[in-house]
C-alpha cells in the first residue's frame, strides 16, 4: 500500500483487549508523511442483515431503543455471524428469531460494506429476501421490539427524523431504493 500516493506501512498488532463482541488493538503504523505511532483500531464481529421486502414494496423491521445513542428507531433484522456460520444463514436465522418471520426463497447478496474503515473494522453483509412467512412469536428476548412491515415510501422521511438505526439499515435501505427502483415516494 506505500507505493500508492496517500499509502500507510503497518508493523504489527498488538492487542490490548479481546471478547466475543470487541477486540481491541494497537497497530505499528506509519503515515505517508512518514510519522510512526500507535494506532488504536476496533475490530468488530461480522454482522448479517436482512432485508425482507414482500409484494406490496415494504420492508420488516424491528422498532425498537437502542440505550447506547438513546434512540428510538426501525432497525433492519440480523446478527452476529457465528465461526464457521455462512453470513446469509447468520440473516436468515436472526430475521426469525428477532421478527417471528422466515425468509423464502434464495438470498441475494445485496451489499457488503465497512461503516467506519478509519478506526474500526466491523464487515456488514446485507442479503434480500422477496418475501417471508410467519411462523410464530419472536424468540430472541434480548432483540425485543414491535415487528412491522414498512413501506419503502416512508425511508426518505424516515432518514430525515433519524429513525432508522445503525449503518446495516440506512446503507441496506437506501442502496436496495437506489439499485432496484423501489418507489421512493
């Protein structure tokens, strides 16, 4: 990468801190200007989204608080990718466990993606369903919130009021209205 105008070197990884859910690491970097400090980076886990939309152009999301920006909001269904899970799986299981609804049919990888690429690795995988059936109740009890078929018309005021959570939703939404020429309203 340092034959490229702009390129950094790294020199290794250190890691200060390790979970499931977050590691953390110092990493031996030199910037093209040709300082050499430690860096911190985050590395998040994978994520798998899912983007359900049926016939009549709406998308099932969760309602629901989110107490680390104190926000209400729609957020898209998905999870963690468990080691050795196919991220589409990791959609697919964590759409029914947090909605009640399974997907039908084949995914389609939507769009793959990293939010923050200046500090934080955290891979967002988003895959399309066309359609759903339900099957029960929602069993994740940690993901709670009110299940709702939304209509895609309503994401452009949705984006203006800040009710749709997290990169994995607003990137998901506005790429799937962008590429396959949803009615935007």
């Amino acid at each position: 990468m340092v034959a490229e105008h702009g390129g950094w070197q790294t020199f290794g990884e250190k890691t200060i801190y390790d979970s499931r859910w977050v590691r953390l690491g110092l990493v031996d970097v030199e910037a093209p200007n040709g300082e050499r400090w430690d860096y911190h980076v985050v590395h998040l886990g994978r994520i798998a989204v899912a983007l359900i939309v049926d016939d009549q152009d709406r998308a099932l999301m969760l309602w629901r608080y989110r107490f680390v920006t104190e926000q209400w909001g729609y957020e898209l269904l998905g999870g963690l990718v468990d080691a050795g899970e196919d991220a589409a799986v990791t959609a697919a299981r964590e759409a029914e466990e947090e909605s009640g609804w399974r997907p039908v049919g084949e995914p389609e990888r939507l769009v793959s993606f990293e939010p923050l690429p200046g500090q934080v690795t955290a891979p967002i995988d988003v895959f399309l369903w066309r359609g759903a059936e339900r099957i029960g109740e929602p069993t994740d009890t940690e993901e709670a919130g009110r299940v709702e078929w939304v209509p895609l018309s309503r994401v452009p005021a949705l984006v203006v009021r800040q009710e749709l959570l997290g990169s994995g939703t607003l990137v998901a939404l506005l790429y799937y209205l962008a590429s396959h020429g949803a009615a935007a309203g």
